[in-house]
C-alpha cells in the first residue's frame, strides 16, 4: 500500500527493457528509463526503484565496474544524479531499492533518467536474477517530487519473467504410510539447482517398485512445458515398504522415491502438510491459487494454507483468499485451509498462525498498519491475549511461530486453541520456543512448516537469501484427509515435524498395568478419561501402576545418525544405530545455532579447516542450500567455505586417507580449536560458541552405515509430581531433521 496516494498519474511513467530469456540465477542487465511526469522533480527531489522484500537477486553497487549488480545511471535533464543501494529503507514490501537523487539542477516535465542495472559495458557481468521462478517479477518506481521525502508509486508496474534453469536432481514424492489396498499417488518432479521444477523436454523415465505395485506404469513420458507428472491411484495389497526408483537412459537411476511403508497395524494414516505460506497479495510471489496448484500438483502436498502477514491482508484479498480454499478443498483428496498469521510485535505476543476450521470467519488484525480501509479497525486484537480471547469462540487452532517477529508464548497462552508450536521454517530451526512452552507447563505440539515467500509450497528451498533454512513439513497422523480430520489430529497433537524430509516416523507407549487417557488436555477441558493400554505420539496419559515402555521406528531415505530421546529439556538418552566398533575413516564436522532470538538470528561461520598427518580422500557438505557457497576443497588438507547458520546445522563428512593419525585444526569466525585425529571418536566433542545454542560438534561414523530403519524400545521412567513430556528428535545423515510430538504423562 503506498502512502501518499496524490495524483499518481501526473509523476511521470517508466519502462524497462530486458534481454531475452531470463533464467533464475543468472546474470543479465536491465535498462529502465523514467520519464519526468507534471511537476518536475525539483533539486533534491528523487526517485526509488525498488523490488520485493523476497526477492533474493543480486544487490546494485555504483563503485566497482568490474562486479556484479554494478549499476548506472544518467539524465538528459540539466541537473545531476547522485544515488546508493539501500535494504529495509523502503516501505514493505518493496525492501530493496535504488535511491536516486536529483541535485545540482532540476528536471523538467519530459527528461528522462536512464538507469542500466548490470551494466556489462565496462566489464560487470551483470545483475545476478533471483534464484526463483515467477512470471510478472515486479518492480516498482516511486517518485518525490517535491523533495518532501514523501514518495508516490507510479501506477503501472514494471515486471519481467524468470524461468527455471536445467535439470540437476529429480524428486519422487510420495505419501509414508498407506494400508494395504489403499490408493494413492505418486509425483515425479524435475529440478533445476535452485529447487525450481523444470521441464526436462521430452523424454520416457522408467519407474521400477522394489515390491509388487498395481497402476504404477513402467514408464512416463514427459511433455514439452510439463513441470510434474502425477501417477495417480498407485496401490500395494501386501505389507511392506515400498521404494520407487526414476530410471533414466542407460538405465541410470535418477532419484528414489521416499519409503512407503505399507501396513495394517496404524489406526491412522500419514497426510502432509505446509501450513505457512505467503504469496503476492502480502509479501510473497505467486498468486493465492498459484499456491494452491503447486502445492497439490507438484508438490505432492495433502494440506496447504495461506498465513499472509494480518496487517497487509485487505478485505478484499480475505475475500478471495476464503473463496480459493473453498475451490481448491476437496475432502478426501486435497485440504486447503483459510487463515492469516497474526503479526503483532514481539514485545505484545509475536507472530502466531491461525487455522479456521470454515471460511468467512473474522480477521482479528494485529494493526492496521499496511491496510487503509479502517471500516473493522474495531476488532483489532492488538496483543496475543487478546487474540485468544477474541478468537475462543471461533472454530479455530493456533500455533506460535518464529519468523521475522518471533512468538512470546510465556507473554499469553490458551491451552483451548494453541495446541502447537513451530519449531522449523525456512526462517530455521527454533528448539528454545519449545522450551519455553515447557518451563510454563503447556501441552503443546510441535509442527513445522516454511512460511514460504517463492510460491513452492512444500518445496521451499532458501535460495541465496537470508533465509536459513529448507522449509518444514508436518506429518499429521489421522485416518483421513478432510478438514474435520486435520483439526482433530492438531487439536490432539497427533503430528510429527520435519525439515523438510519425508520419512516414516511411529513413537509411541506400551502400558504394563492401567492407564487412562485424555481426548482433550484435563488442564483446559472437562475431558473424561478412558482406559487405554497403548499411546501415540499427542496423547495425553495417566499411568497408576506398572510404568511404560517406549516404542519407537523410523524408516527414512537417509541413513539414521542419530536419534535423542527427551523429556522435556531433557536429554534421556542418544540412540545411535551403529556402535563405537563401527566407526572408520569418517568424520563429521557441524556447526549450529544462532546468535539470539530476533531478525538478524544468522550466526556467521565462514572458515577453513586444515587436515595435517593424514589426507582427505573425500568431503562431503550438509546443508549447504546456496549454491553459490559450497565448500571448496585445497589439495588433500584444506577446506574453506563460508556459511550461516539460523538455529539449524550446516558442515561436512571427510572421509581420511587413514582412520588414525595427524590433527584437524578449525578456524571460524565464532570459534576455533586444533584436535587430534586419534580423539575424535563415537561421543561429540563439543565447542561452545556463546550467542542461542552456538556450537561445533566433532564426530566419527561408520565409512557406511546401512540403518535406514531403526527400531527402539525402553523404559520410560515416569517421575510423578510434574509432566514427563517424551518425545524423539531424529537426525538423518543427509542433515535433515524430524522431531515428534510429546508424549504427555501427567499426575491423575
């Protein structure tokens, strides 16, 4: 929303030219020229030629002719022209803009200013494209000018299309847990080195199941423009785990599908789920059914909703937005769910996600603060408290968030709709607030989702943004996909949360004597209990004699590095599925954490490790989502890289020329340390790092390690007189994570 709306149609217009064909990712250069409208622009006066807060290209700089986004410009007015880059000047959600100034002279009605963005004359190799896809990318020109420091949008946007690169991986998405004779579908997907699905052209992938399969066809062929393939009604009739591989020409296998596991056993089923997503109408890209599209059709997603920023939401786009759910929910196949995420400021609550169960429900605003209709300004909920008070009567659920505005939930919580935490978004990964939750006794769950900005929901890599992080998912564990399922399965807790990766997970408890457990948390509702001799992940038991045993498995498309079993803040025990005798020529190196809670979280790890005594054979990086930034290896002993960290973990495997012998001498910018190659062993060795969690870990794995599949059980030891919140976090080899909801045993 601009704010001086005075007669845009006098400031003048612009255009832009393009070069051809634009590839996300690359480079090229943009010519704009603006033409002086009515009023001039007087001495001092200027313009701002701004992009989207989430557009990730390149910056502009004016001092270095040789570098990237080197920019100029010049006027054919008697004046001069003086100008900078600046981030977070400009009103939201045009963050990014070049400033330029008009000084020494003034410009009169019909001068132009001609602005090259990447100018290669002098050497630039240009203006470095956002690393997503978007047709229509916009830019907008603003103008003063009066030299009031009051600035008015032209009315006609500037935009250009970005299209997706080459192929570099393909992904074979499907569900992880169906019973036998269930149909389901199964959706090949070709990308380029940014996450962006691509068109291969035309071309036959073979599709080749490790068991039995009915509707799965040998072979797909991909059609010119065709960004997936949805292989629809797939069924398995006997147990197993079932893995689809993509075979390409001289029978090279292209990608797996993630396992799915078929059985009888579960009461439930696993639907996925990303249920934070932003597009254009607020500060994202794409539009709303954009969205929803790619949710359903590309990525392979069950549950989608829409969480635009509540002070950049009209009443007109809640309008549209409710009409779209209820276009694209389908009950049984596809849940589209209406909401906003409530955006007050930290100090008032922080942001939390809102979930209606139905549509034209009311928009309990945090502010007004983009929105200029002020017609239901009235019901305005300007904290957090007010907002579950207002909303306690709505057919609704609420989950804290961390993002920009990070949630305060020991500021206020309602135990009867904020059933949940987010504890990962491509924002990064954020324990401390489950945490919180924890020291005030709530029963909460955890979720993950990735407040994507780029329109690929469910696919939502960071890019070369400040973006962290891949963004999350949500497994949700109920026996059908309709919005009354969802809701009940979140309302219960019956969730797990991943980073991103899909894989099987079951945690659970067996009970030895009686227990009785809760519909609904007995701390916020009358719920009667009911006898039971098992618990999933969510409930909310009573045990009075005979404890509980642990049942735990997971079956993922990475091997398991290790698995935490927790009580609340507590470590109960770390699960490794290999054993110190198995340990060889690798060692793993990670640094996580993030510097504090709020915006500028990013812990900066740029540095160099030095092998000497011994050799690296091979290196290989973990969460290295830029491509731009991977680690460079130097001869046989040196590697160098430069990474961020948000809360999450990034670093390498090396594997060494021999299992013993020399030293690893490591440099950050946040921490050092030498160690010698003989001390690295099965346990961690540990470097704290100060700032929120900050630290390297240093370890040694097995040259391979085959366990896909892990199985634990123990006993649980149930401390009476407070809750034993138990629940499992699990870490993949290939860096991705998957924490469960607790188990909640609690005092009759």
């Amino acid at each position: 929303m601009p704010i001086n709306t005075y007669r845009p149609d006098l400031m003048g217009d612009a255009a832009l030219e393009c070069e051809g064909h634009l590839v996300a990712g690359t480079y090229t250069t943009f010519v704009l020229t603006y033409t002086v409208g009515k009023f001039g622009i007087d001495d001092n006066g200027s313009i701002k030629i701004a992009y989207r807060t989430t557009n990730d290209s390149g910056g502009m700089q004016m001092e270095d002719h040789t570098g990237p986004g080197y920019t100029t410009f010049e006027t054919d007015g008697n004046a001069s022209l003086v100008g900078r880059f600046e981030k977070w000047r400009h009103i939201r959600p045009w963050s990014w803009s070049l400033y330029i100034q008009v000084v020494r002279g003034f410009l009169r009605e019909g001068d132009t200013i001609t602005v090259r963005i990447g100018d290669r004359r002098a050497g630039s190799p240009g203006f470095r494209l956002q690393t997503f896809c978007e047709t229509e990318s916009p830019v907008g020109v603003f103008v003063d000018p009066f030299a009031a420091y009051d600035y008015i949008q032209l009315p006609k946007l500037l935009s250009f299309d970005v299209q997706a690169g080459p192929i570099v991986r393909w992904r074979v998405i499907a569900p992880t847990l169906r019973s036998t004779g269930d149909a389901f579908n199964v959706v090949l997907v070709a990308e380029d080195q940014w996450g962006n699905p691509t068109n291969p052209g035309k071309g036959v992938i073979k599709l080749v199941a490790n068991i039995t399969v009915e509707n799965l066809p040998q072979s797909v062929t991909y059609k010119e423009g065709e960004r997936s393939i949805i292989i629809r009604d797939v069924v398995v009739s006997q147990p197993g785990t079932l893995i689809i591989n993509a075979i390409g020409e001289n029978n090279q296998v292209l990608s797996f599908s993630n396992p799915v596991v078929i059985s009888d056993e579960f009461p439930y089923q696993h639907y996925w789920g990303d249920l934070h997503v932003q597009t254009k109408e607020t500060v994202g890209t794409g539009t709303i059914r954009e969205m929803f599209q790619f949710a359903r059709d590309i990525a392979g997603l069950d549950i989608v909703s829409h969480q635009g920023n509540d002070f950049q939401i009209t009443n007109e786009f809640w309008k549209d937005l409710n009409q779209a759910t209820r276009e694209y929910n389908e009950d049984g196949q596809f849940v589209a769910i209406p909401g906003f995420e409530w955006s007050g400021n930290t100090g008032v609550g922080g942001d939390h996600n809102v979930w209606y169960r139905n549509e034209d429900q009311p928009l309990f605003r945090s502010s007004h603060a983009l929105v200029s209709d002020h017609s239901d300004i009235g019901i305005d909920c300007h904290t957090s408290g007010e907002l579950f008070t207002a909303i306690s009567s709505y057919d609704t659920v609420i989950a804290a968030h961390c993002g920009g505005r990070y949630a305060d939930v020991t500021y206020a919580h309602d135990g009867k709709v904020e059933h949940s935490v987010e504890i990962h978004s491509s924002w990064g990964t954020f324990e401390w607030i489950l945490n919180d939750a924890f020291d005030k006794n709530y029963r909460v769950g955890i979720v993950a989702n990735s407040d994507d900005h780029k329109c690929r929901p469910g696919a939502c890599y960071p890019g070369a943004s400040n973006f962290g992080a891949m963004g999350g998912l949500t497994c949700f564990l109920t026996k059908e996909v309709t919005r009354d399922a969802i809701f009940e399965a979140m309302r219960r807790r019956h969730h797990f949360a991943t980073t991103g990766e899909r894989l099987f997970m079951e945690v659970g408890a067996i009970f030895n004597g009686e227990a009785v457990s809760f519909y609904r948390d007995p701390a916020e509702f009358d719920s009667v209990p009911h006898a039971v001799d098992t618990a999933q992940m969510g409930d909310i038991v009573s045990v009075s004699s005979g404890g509980a045993r642990l049942h735990l498995r997971v079956v993922s498309p990475s091997p398991v590095e290790r698995i935490e079993i927790r009580d609340t803040r507590e470590l109960l025990d770390i699960v490794r599925p290999y054993s110190a005798q198995d340990i060889g020529r690798r060692i793993r190196v990670i640094w996580r954490g993030a510097s504090y809670r709020g915006r500028a979280r990013q812990a900066k790890w740029d540095g160099e490790a030095t092998i000497s005594g011994n050799s690296i054979i091979s290196v290989n990086p973990i969460n290295f989502w830029n491509p731009d930034r991977n680690i460079v290896k130097e001869g046989n002993c040196v590697l160098r890289w430069q990474s961020t960290t948000t809360g999450g973990f990034s670093g390498f495997d090396v594997v060494l020329e021999t299992d013993h012998g020399g030293k690893l001498n490591l440099r950050t910018e946040l921490a050092e340390f030498v160690i010698d190659i003989d001390d690295i062993g099965y346990e961690d060795y540990v470097v704290d790092a100060g700032g929120l969690d900050r630290r390297i870990q240093v370890s040694r794995l097995p040259d391979s390690n085959p366990h896909f599949e892990v199985k634990v059980e123990q006993e649980i030891n149930i401390e009476q007189g407070r809750d034993n919140a138990i629940f499992a976090c699990i870490t993949l080899e290939n860096g991705h994570q998957a924490w469960s909801s607790p188990i909640y045993f609690i005092d009759a």
